[in-house]
C-alpha cells in the first residue's frame, strides 16, 4: 500500500503501471514525470519508465490490508487502457468485490472503453467509478459515464484547463482543481466558481482540491502557498449514505 498525499483518497494502489497521452490533461502528468525518473535504473520498480507493464504480483494486496480505507486504483497508470486486457480489469475488479471491506475509486480518460467493458464487469457498492473532465471538449466522457452502474459516478475537472458547463444528472461527485508542477497552466478562478455553482444548483458534493502553482490571483506562488481555500472556504464533501463498507 502507499499511503496517499492525494485529498480525496487515503491510499493508492496500482495493479497497473505506465500509460500514454490522450487528450490535454495528459501535457504535464506527474506519474509520467516521476517513472522516467528512473528509467534505466536496474531493479527499480520503474526501471522501464512509464511503459505500461501489467503488475500481476500486487493483485491481492488489497485484500492484505485489513484495515478499511479508501483507495484510488491505478494512480500511476488508467486501468482501461487499450492495451490493458480485458481479463486482467476483470481480476482487477474482482478483488475490489472481494476486498469490500475498502472503497476502491477507479479514475479513467477512457470512457469509451470503460463503457464497452462495463456491462461484463461486477459492480459492488464499494467501487466508485469516475472520468477525467478537463474542458468542455472532453464533457462527452460524462455521458459515458452516466451509462456505468456504479453505485457512485464521479468526475475530476483537474486539471482544470477551461470553462465546463455540465450536465450532473446521475453524477454523485465532483473533484476540480487546477495544475501544480514547472510547467503548469493556470486556472481561471470563475472555470472553479462555475463547477462550485453547478454542483450546488444539482445537489453533488463538490470537493476542491487545489488551486496548483498558481494561486486565486493568478499568480505564481506553488502550490502549497497557493492552497485550496476557495473564496474563503475549504469544499471537501463526498458522496455521503453510501453503503460501501468504509
């Protein structure tokens, strides 16, 4: 298990390791930057890089971990990859089911995929399942979504890169926060303002996560100065009467 800094979650765990570029949310992805780090290193977990790599050997860990958490599922990697078979997201899911003890948060790019798959795999409550929304270009993948029977359908507007106007029907949850890191882009106050109104218009929990290297001001400060205070207040709710064993 590795603990997570990550607000939301308590822990990460990845069965898969290593991803490609989809759309641009991807331009400046921390899992990248940090695997290539280690490229080439012998014996390091990341000794090939960000190349994706099926990890068959951490599977059960989950079911190891005996005391309940919450779990983001595949930080360094997106579990519905192409090039992720369909058998291995099926045991991936299955120790979900049966580690339901735990709530597992699966996060994809790829709702296309994630919606073909859906219908073979099971769909305990524990598993929270969510799509990458950075801008309205890519607001289909909330449509997909909406498709999924998971009892919990979320959406992570991070990085924020423009303006959304969402359709939150059959949404239960919705993160947003700006980029962090050397090259980050700045995220225009009233993008963040208008996800906060929305979800409160629907009735969806909305969580900020954080401003990113630039803070309220459009200044560029890092991300710890910067915070997550949002015009005087710190948004962190979740889905609430879900019965997923945490």
């Amino acid at each position: 298990m590795q603990r997570s800094a990550i607000e939301w979650t308590e822990a990460t765990w990845n069965p898969v390791t290593g991803c490609t570029q989809i759309s641009p949310g991807c331009a400046h992805c921390y899992a990248l930057t940090f695997a290539e780090r280690f490229r080439g290193v012998p014996g390091h977990p990341y000794e090939n890089g960000f190349d994706l790599q099926l990890r068959r050997e951490r599977l059960e860990q989950p079911l190891r971990w005996k005391k309940p958490r919450s779990i983001f599922v595949n930080s360094m990697s997106d579990l519905f990859h192409p090039d992720v078979p369909g058998a291995y997201i099926q045991q991936v899911f299955e120790v979900m089911e049966e580690a339901s003890h735990h709530r597992f948060q699966v996060l994809t790019k790829r709702s296309e995929r994630l919606g073909e798959l859906a219908p073979s795999l099971p769909w305990p409550s524990n598993v929270w399942m969510g799509v990458s929304v950075e801008n309205q270009r890519f607001a289909s993948r909330v449509d997909d979504l909406r498709e999924i029977p998971a009892k919990v359908r979320f959406l992570s507007c991070e990085p924020l890169l423009g303006a959304l106007d969402l359709d939150l029907h059959g949404i239960h949850w919705v993160i947003a926060g700006g980029e962090s890191g050397p090259r980050a882009r700045a995220m225009d106050p009233n993008w963040v303002r208008s996800v906060r109104d929305q979800c409160a218009g629907a009735g969806v929990p909305f969580f900020f996560k954080q401003w990113g290297a630039y803070d309220n001001m459009g200044r560029r400060v890092g991300k710890k100065q910067a915070g997550r205070c949002l015009d005087g207040n710190y948004f962190n709710a979740i889905p609430q009467g879900v019965d997923d064993g945490v």
